[in-house]
C-alpha cells in the first residue's frame, strides 16, 4: 500500500501544474457546493425565524366592509365581528377547528409607574393567545380563566416596557396605570426576534367591560387541526365552507370580500414550498459544477494513461496482473480528487461560517427583527454526503481511464514512443 502512494506521489510531483489546474477545478466545484448548500439553509432558516414560537395553523379574521348590495343591505355596511362568531366558530366545526379565540385591539394608551411612563398598545385576550402569538414569560404568568370569569384588572406587559417602566426590579405584583385604570401586572412576555414589542395584554372580558365594547372583538383567530387539514387542497376546502358559512352569519354575499381572512398555513406550506425549490436547485447547480471539475480529472487521466502506455506494457510484460493496474489508476484519480475536494470543502465551511457571523437579523422600521438570511453554515450531515460524493466522484474519473489502461496489449504498449 505505501509503495502503491509513494508511486502516486512520485506522478504527480512530476506533473505539478497539470495536477494543480486539475485539483483547482475539484477543489472549486465543492467549494461552491457548499457555499450554495449554505446559502440555501441561511434562506430557509430565515423563512422559519420569522415564525418564532408562533403556530402556524392559525387562520384569522377581521372585518371589513361590503362592496355588494344583498339581502335589503346597501353596499358599504361594516361588518363587526362578536362574541356569536367565535360561538358559531366553535360550535359547528369542532373537527376541523382546534380552538378559537377573540381580540380586541384598544389602541395605543399610556402607562406609567411611578415617574416612569410609557405607550403601549392594549389588547385584550384570551388565555390562549400565549400559543397563537408564540410568546414566551420571563416572569409571572400569562392571563388564566380566573381573569377572565372575574374581570380581573390584570396585564401582562412586555419585556421592554417591564425595562422602561420597573429597570432591574421585579414588575410582578406591582401596579401600573393605564389612561387612569389601575391594573397589576401578572407577568412579563417577551418574542423571539422582536425585541421593542410594546404591546400589553389584558383579559377579554375586562376589555370588553372597562371599555364599553359589549360582546364587540376586534379580530377572531382559531387553530385548524392538524390530523384534517394537513395540506393546501385540504385548507382549501375547508376554508370555502367555513367563508360560506360566515357569509350568512353576516347576512353577506358569498362573492363579496368584506371579510378579510389571512390563512398563516398555507403561507407556511408557500414558504416550506419555495425552501424545498431552493434546496433542489442548490444541489442540482453545485453538482453539475462539481462534475465541470470530474470530468476535467477523467481527461487528465486519459492524457496520464496514454503518455504512461510503454509503461503499462512493461508492467504486463514483468507479470503485472490487470487488477493492480486499474487499483493505479483509480487511486491516483482518488487521491486527486479527494485531497483538493477536501480543501475545497473547508473553504467552503469556513466562508459560510464567515457569512453566518455577518448577517445578522435586521431590525425593520416598526421595532421588529426580520431574519430573511439566517445561519448559513451545513451540517455534518452535508459534509458527510459531500465526502462520499467527493470518494464516488474520484472513482469514477478513474475508471474509465483505468479501463483503457487495463485494455492495451502488451506488445502495442512496448512498440509505442
């Protein structure tokens, strides 16, 4: 085996610059097969960092206003949704819904403790909107049953607001005022990637109570259950009956868009689309720039097997057999292949982790981060699939060659120059 690499190495030593020009174009078709790879996970993961800890199942509501006369109604009429929607909502899909739930956005409203104060948008909510929005407690909790039943004047305020109004103390227990109501902060929610939220939370019925909106909700959300609805033909289809079925509720058309509906699902299933698109691209365009350099290899070896034909005759005529012949030439093609891919695929890593360093998530005009480039680096899974590609790749610029070397006669092999 050592003789066997020695001889190798004594070969391409005396062809440096034809195997350097070689092993370069090896070395970049992995390079760029990798920095692609990279680039594709960077855009997915930055598809999937906008999401956070949200569901993605969620479909909400809000409405709007009727373009189309129906049923003795003018053109025009605002529809409000209410407490009968989320009722209906419930009551009759409960196969294809998991749980609805109400909001009530009260708008942007002062808050102060102490000498301290800051503006906050109020919204009251139920105690599953923590699921929907995907929000996280880094103290107390967040609005229960209780709150609801009793019209508790509770909030829950975000982690920059608990930083403005309490700095390093403990804002649960404490009280704060907002627009004159006093309310106690049963805890502290902060969001992945959005680091000035500065909305509050308060329990719906205390909304609906304190500020005179009745039986009023300002949007409706609800979770569509997973083991129906799975993919877009699914959604589909269901959302047409569900649309239907709000229309009459309202007494509206069923061709008028009055209702404003935003299904995150098929959003999600879009987004997951153009990701899988992404990554099939990738590995197709750095593939057949790796096979550029495979082929270049295969043609060097071609040229290698014919400048050494006398010494193969030699060889055959001293009892080489053709196996050890073929193991030469497929090792040498390996051995190219490998060592100048290797180099190729630690730049490759090396510069996506480079470029996982400088592209951080930028923060957008209302306070948001939005991630669209996101860690763009492989995984050792990648690196494994590229080594194997890497040793499959050298064999077979080897083999053919190899083939031809194994196929000439002993006697055409010493006669030639």
């Amino acid at each position: 085996m050592l003789n066997l690499l020695f001889e190798i190495l004594s070969t391409i030593r005396r062809n440096k610059l034809r195997t350097f020009l070689t092993g370069f174009a090896v070395a970049w078709g992995i390079f760029m097969l990798i920095v692609l790879l990279g680039s594709g996970n960077g855009l997915k993961n930055g598809f999937s960092a906008n999401w956070g800890d949200q569901l993605v199942n969620v479909v909400q509501i809000w409405g709007g206003r009727t373009k189309i006369p129906y049923d003795g109604f003018q053109a025009g009429r605002w529809i409000r949704l209410d407490a009968r929607d989320l009722q209906f909502t419930s009551e009759e899909f409960p196969d294809e819904i998991s749980f609805a739930i109400g909001n009530v956005q009260l708008g942007s409203k002062n808050m102060s403790f102490g000498t301290e104060y800051v503006s906050s948008n109020i919204r009251g909510a139920s105690p599953n909107r923590v699921i929907v929005d995907g929000l996280k407690l880094s103290e107390g909790r967040f609005i229960n049953n209780l709150d609801i039943n009793e019209y508790r004047k509770t909030i829950i305020i975000s982690k920059r607001t608990k930083e403005i109004l309490f700095k390093n103390e403990t804002a649960t227990g404490k009280h704060v005022n907002v627009d004159g109501i006093v309310y106690t902060v049963a805890g502290v929610f902060y969001l992945d990637n959005r680091q000035d939220e500065t909305g509050s939370y308060i329990p719906l019925s205390t909304a609906q109570i304190v500020y005179n909106r009745g039986i009023a909700i300002s949007n409706l959300s609800f979770t569509l259950n997973g083991e129906k609805i799975d993919d877009k033909e699914s959604s589909n289809e269901f959302m047409n009956r569900y649309k239907k079925r709000f229309a009459i509720q309202h007494r509206i058309s069923p061709d008028d868009d009055a209702i404003w509906y935003w299904n995150r699902f098929e959003s999600y299933l879009e987004l997951s689309n153009v990701s899988t698109f992404i990554n099939i691209a990738v590995w197709i365009i750095g593939i057949f720039t790796l096979l550029s350099g495979i082929v270049g290899v295969s043609n060097i070896m071609l040229i290698t097997v014919r400048e050494r034909t006398r010494e193969f005759g030699i060889r055959k005529s001293i009892g080489a057999s053709p196996a050890s012949i073929l193991k030469l030439v497929i090792a040498e093609s390996v051995i190219i292949t490998t060592i100048f891919g290797y180099i190729g695929l630690v730049c490759g890593v090396g510069l996506t982790e480079f470029l996982s360093t400088v592209f951080q998530p930028a923060a957008s005009g209302d306070g948001k981060s939005l991630s669209i480039f996101l860690n763009p680096t492989v995984d050792i899974g990648v690196a494994i699939q590229a080594t194997l590609l890497l040793i499959t790749a050298g064999t077979l610029a080897g083999f053919f060659p190899a083939l031809k070397a194994v196929r000439i006669k002993t006697i055409e092999a010493l006669n030639s120059k």
